[in-house]
C-alpha cells in the first residue's frame, strides 16, 4: 500500500509541477511580447493576459502537493484552469502575437 501511495505522489507531484512551469512559461513569454501586439492581432491586450496567467500561475504554485507545494487544504483540480489558460495563450495568443513582436521569435524575412 505504501508503495502505491509513493507512486502516486510522486506522479502527482511532476503533474502539477508541469502545470506550473507551463503557466510560468506562458506568462513569461506574455511578457515579453510588445503590448501593441495584442491589439494588432485582433486579441485581448496583454495587460488582460498578464492577469490571466499570474492567476493561473499562483494557483498552479499554491496546488503543488508537499513537499514542493503548500496544496493542503487547497483544491487542487483548479490546476486544470490554469493549465487551460496557459494552454489558450499558448496555441492561440502566442502564433498570432509572433508576427509582431519585431524580432522575438517571429517568422524569418530573408535569409536562406
């Protein structure tokens, strides 16, 4: 039983770790983007998605089980907002912010 418990854990544990640094991943790049950006690709502004994704990451830190989290008494399964936040910046912000961002990450214009 004990064995199982452990596994479980520890699967718990790289889950909602990868949460985090998803959410952490997708904020940092939200933040990096010109805020002129947003509106020229036709979405919300950066400023409504930097709110979005500190939440989502402070939640997905707060669900982090012990002995890397504070999760007691946390509901965890609010986790999954933020992994779906991060999720939508990522595969429908990001692309379209990319080829305004002069620069960052953006498509190549010459070259080979």
């Amino acid at each position: 039983m004990s064995l199982i418990w452990s596994a479980q854990l520890v699967l718990f544990l790289v889950f909602y770790t990868a949460i985090f640094v998803l959410s952490a991943w997708a904020l940092v790049d939200c933040l990096r983007r010109p805020a002129g950006a947003f509106t020229a690709a036709g979405k919300r502004t950066r400023t409504f998605w930097t709110w979005v994704l500190v939440g989502a990451t402070a939640i997905a830190f707060i669900s982090i089980p012990p002995p890397l989290g504070l999760a007691l008494g946390f509901p965890s399964f609010l986790a999954l907002v933020s992994a779906a936040a991060a999720i939508i910046y990522l595969v429908d912000v990001r692309p379209a912010v990319t080829p305004y961002s002069r620069g960052r990450g953006g498509p190549s214009r010459g070259g080979w």
